[in-house]
C-alpha cells in the first residue's frame, strides 16, 4: 500500500549502520506493539483451550484433543449459526454497497445546497453506537408507541411483528445496519467520485460513448479501489455482528438470529462451557483472515488497473 | 425536449434523495421528539402534544446516568491518550525507517481490527480476573486499545508520509536535532490529522458494546452497557429510554462535525484520501 518512501534511508544503508541506530525504529514500534500484543496471549490461549474441557462452572478441566471441535463441527446449531452468519452479512453489506453507491452518486450529481446539507447530516447515523442505532429503532418499531406502528396502521396493517415475528427479525436486524453503516460506503464512494481524473471522461465525450458505456467502462473500474476498501471494512464487520442482534433479541426469537458471535457468547457465558465456545469463534476467525486477504489482494490489482486508466 | 428530460431526471434524482434522507435521519428526529413527550401522553399522541423536560431531569438528575458518562469518558479518553503516546512514535518509524519486517508488523496491528471481539474477550475474561482488572478502568483501557491503536498509527502513518522526507533533512543540515524536528516541526503539521485521528478513535471507543459487557460489572458502566439497563428495568418509561440515547450519542455526533473533513480517511485507515 504505501511504499513511496523506500528511499529515504537507503542512504544509511549503503554505510555501515552501527547497531543502535539500526535497533532505533524497532524501540519506537515496540510500546505500541507491547501494549496491543498482550492481546495475542489471549488468541494463543483460546486455541489451546479450545482443545480443553474448560468451565467456568468446575474448578479442573481436563485436555481432550478435538473433541469439542468434531462435536460442534457434527452439531446442527453450529451450521445453523454459520449460515446466520453468512445471511446476515451478505444482505448488509450487499445493501449497504448498493445504497451508499447510489446515494453518493446522487449527491454528486446533484451538487446543489441540499445534497451539501445532506452530505454532512447523513454522516449521523455511522456515528451512533449500534446499541444506541438498536435503541432507536425500538422506539421507532414499538407495536404499542413506535411511529412505524402508527404509520402502517393507516395502511391496516397493525402489530407487524419485526423483531419478534422468525420471519422478520433477520430483515428488522439487517435495516438497522443498513441505516446505521450505509454512510460508511457512501462516504468512501463520495471520496472516490470526487478524486476521479477528469481527462479520461472529456476524451470519453469526445469519443461520444452513452453515460452507461462511461459508467461501466471508465468511472466504475476507478471507483473499484474505493469499493474494495468499503467491502473490507463491512464484510469483516457484518461478519462478526454482535451489538445490534444483542441488543434486539439476544439471537431469538428461539435461536433464528444466533450467528457464530452469539452463539460463542452464549455458550461460554450463559452455559459455562468455555472450551467449548471457542471452536464457533475461532472458525470464525480463519474465515475473517481468508477473505480479508482475498479482498486485499483484489483491491491491490483493481488499484493498479485504476492507475492505468488514468493515463 | 432535452430540456424537460432534463428537469424530470433532476426532480427524480432530489426525490430519491429526500426519500433516503428520511430513512437516515427521522429516526434521530423522533428519538429527540419523544425526549420531550411526558409519559402520559406516550401512547396517545404522535406529533403533537405539551412538551416537558421531565424525563431530561429523570435521568440526568435522578439515575446514575452521570456517572456511565464519566466511566465513557474516562475509558474512552484514556485509551485515546494511551494510543496517542505510544502510536504516534511508531507511526513514524512506520512511515520513516525502512526495516526488516515493517510491513508485517504494520499488518500486524492492523489484522487487531479485524479479530473478532468475541475471541479476543472469552480469553480475557479470565485474564483480567486473574489480574485483578476486571471490571477497572485500567482493564477496559487496555483492551480499548484494540479499537484506538491500529486506527491512530495507520492513519497518522499516512500522515507523516504525506510530508516530504526533504525538509527533514533540510532541518537535520541546520542542525537541529531529532527530537526537535519531531516535536516542533512534524508535530505541528500533522497536527489536524492527529487530532481527527484521535477524535475518531474516542468516538468508536466511545461506541464500543462488546469489550466493556463483557469485561466490566458493576464498578464500571460505560454508557453503551449502561443504556440497556433503561431498555430492561420499566419498558414503559420511553421518554427517558429517548433521553438516555439522545445524550449519549451527542458527543460521537458532535465531534464527527469537528473532524467533517478528515473522516474518509480516519474511517478507511488511510486507504481512502478523501
């Protein structure tokens, strides 16, 4: 990602460089890294206990290899909880793209007072804690005060269930990210737009391609290093979910919200099994670390594409 | 004709627009609607009604409310600070030095933000017990800083990087020395950087649900675990549940105003140059 400074050292390093200068940026790096590495103790732990019979509950536990892994890898509850956790991520962050895409276009197009006020207050929402974003929709979704409630009823449609109904709560969660991290994509896209190079679009007139041939052909292949990053960022955040499906139901009604985040948590907390919460996580976790990389790769190649269109 | 083709696609394009922003903003609107309906007329009126200051006066003056905010700002401030002292240094050797390794450990403290906060929280609980720092503004200072470090020296390291390495050695032949040219000449030019940095970093602390439910009990209540007492205890008090979100998102909101310009990138980490 950044290498623009390779050479400000290279210098240094064609003399013989004595070893306490050459020791100097680690002892700089090392306080920052020293207080956030403590935090690796914990994730090496959580692989070795993993493979214990640890709870809270007894005071000896006992290693026995795989056993919680194959038990929980043959249960239902955990496939269930991964494909929670798929659903759940993939309409947020698709709607979240999609939307934050849309509406940064619009205000960039428009340009007029409105969308300037807007490009400012829209930001609202992202700076809300989720629980808050929770909270809100509660008051808003409220079958007996909500406004929500009050507004269907003149359509006659009374007590919609939301969050309460198995069929509707994974829509009801997935609104509430949606409102609250659409700004997100729509910020970074809004950046995206408004760096775009303007010489390839004056040829794109000359050469009298329609908006949609542009768009496909020329904005959204430069937008993509923007797009990429804003994926990043919500598909590693969806993916491990857990304040806003907390707050509404604590994973109900019965388990139809339970992603791996939550189950994880219940089963270490409410049910005491430590050794047992942690194969949900730590699956987790691998899959987190796949397709961030794969995500970073793609931008990484969309950013050098970006670059030649540019000339 | 071209004209009038043009005028509807523009109507079309403001009325998308009006209808996102009502999505996105009244259900702040209402939340602050409802901080001034008395309990009475809650389930009777919709708009119109007497407003009262009843419930501000409930939780500011007649709940703990108080103290949660300070317990935020305490844990949130303090990670900030911690992540400031240790994260702007490293976030120059980042930028500067070329080492073995840079990019793995630049990584490195990336790939925290993106460790679920479940994994990392079960392991601790222990720990922290075991320590004696559960439940302490220390403890919660600390795993903060998962949240604060990695966004403070990516993004500051992109700061330092905007600044030509040519003045530096500029300064360096007049002889001024390191420490001088760190404090009094880098410093101030990343300052409103560092300082949007900083804010951001104490708005997610802020915001942050997951470390301090877990990792703190009853001495300490950050806001955003002390709010879901309003939502269990009495369901029917609904102005002071609006009061307690209202006042605990106002300073997130008002201090993403300030920092408006450096957002994009505090928010992407650097990636993005907004």
């Amino acid at each position: 990602m950044k290498e623009q400074n390779k050479n400000s050292t290279a210098a240094n390093e064609l003399n013989v460089v004595p070893f306490k200068t050459r020791m100097r940026p680690y002892l700089i790096v090392a306080p920052a890294l020293l207080i956030t590495i403590g935090i690796m103790i914990p994730f090496i732990m959580s692989i070795y206990y993993s493979l214990t019979s640890y709870s809270f509950r007894l005071p000896n536990y006992s290693f026995i290899g795989l056993k919680n892994w194959i038990a929980i890898l043959k249960s239902g509850g955990f496939w269930k909880a991964v494909w929670v956790t798929l659903r759940y991520a993939f309409f947020s962050t698709a709607l979240e793209m999609l939307l934050g895409m849309g509406v940064a276009m619009l205000l960039n197009n428009l340009n007029n007072k409105f969308s300037k006020i807007l490009r400012v207050a829209l930001i609202f929402p992202l700076m809300v804690a989720p629980i808050t974003a929770t909270i809100i929709w509660q008051l808003m979704l409220n079958n007996s005060v909500g406004i929500v409630e009050k507004f269907l009823n003149i359509f006659g449609v009374y007590n919609f269930p939301w969050a309460a109904g198995a069929s509707t709560a994974m829509m009801t969660v997935v609104m509430i990210d949606v409102w609250v991290n659409t700004s997100f994509c729509m910020l970074l896209v809004l950046a995206g737009l408004q760096s775009l190079p303007k010489s390839p679009f004056e040829s794109a007139k000359i050469d009298g391609g329609s908006p949609w041939f542009n768009f496909i052909n020329l904005t959204l292949p430069m937008l993509k290093p923007s797009l990429y990053i804003a994926l990043l960022f919500r598909l590693m955040a969806a993916l491990q979910e857990y304040a806003i499906i907390f707050g509404l139901t604590k994973g109900g009604p019965g388990d139809t919200l339970m992603n791996l985040s939550l189950t994880s948590y219940q089963t270490g907390f409410q049910f005491q099994k430590f050794g047992y919460a942690l194969p949900y996580i730590l699956v987790l976790w691998i899959f987190i670390n796949m397709v961030a990389k794969q995500i970073v790769k793609r931008q990484r190649a969309a950013q050098k594409q970006a670059a030649g269109l540019e000339e | 004709m071209n004209s009038n083709k043009k005028l509807l696609g523009a109507i079309v394009q403001n009325l998308l627009l009006v209808i996102y922003a009502i999505f996105a903003l009244f259900p702040l609107i209402w939340m602050v609607i409802l901080t001034f309906k008395p309990d009475t007329q809650m389930y009777t009126t919709t708009f119109i009604f007497d407003p009262t200051l009843d419930n501000y006066k409930e939780v500011l003056f007649n709940s703990d409310y108080i103290s949660y905010m300070i317990d935020s700002l305490i844990v949130s401030g303090g990670a900030v600070i911690v992540s400031v002292v240790a994260g702007v240094p490293a976030a120059y050797a980042l930028a500067r030095y070329n080492f073995p390794k840079k990019e793995d450990i630049a990584f490195q403290i990336l790939s925290f933000k993106f460790a679920p906060e479940i994994l990392v929280v079960l392991p601790l609980f222990m720990i922290f017990q075991k320590l004696r720092i559960y439940d302490t503004h220390f403890g919660l200072i600390w795993v903060y800083q998962l949240i604060s470090m990695p966004l403070l020296i990516w993004v500051v390291r992109g700061y330092f990087e905007d600044i030509s390495v040519e003045i530096e050695h500029a300064a360096q032949v007049d002889g001024y020395t390191w420490y001088q040219i760190f404090f009094k000449m880098l410093i101030p030019l990343i300052k409103p950087g560092l300082v949007s940095a900083a804010l951001l970093a104490f708005i997610f602390a802020w915001n942050s649900f997951t470390f301090p439910l877990i990792l703190a009990g009853t001495n300490v209540q950050p806001i955003t675990v002390a709010i879901t007492k309003f939502l269990g205890t009495d369901s029917a008090h609904y102005g002071q549940l609006a009061v307690a979100a209202t006042v605990s998102a106002l300073p997130a909101i008002i201090f993403a105003l300030c920092i408006q310009k450096h957002l994009v990138r505090g928010l992407s980490f650097g990636a993005v140059k907004g």
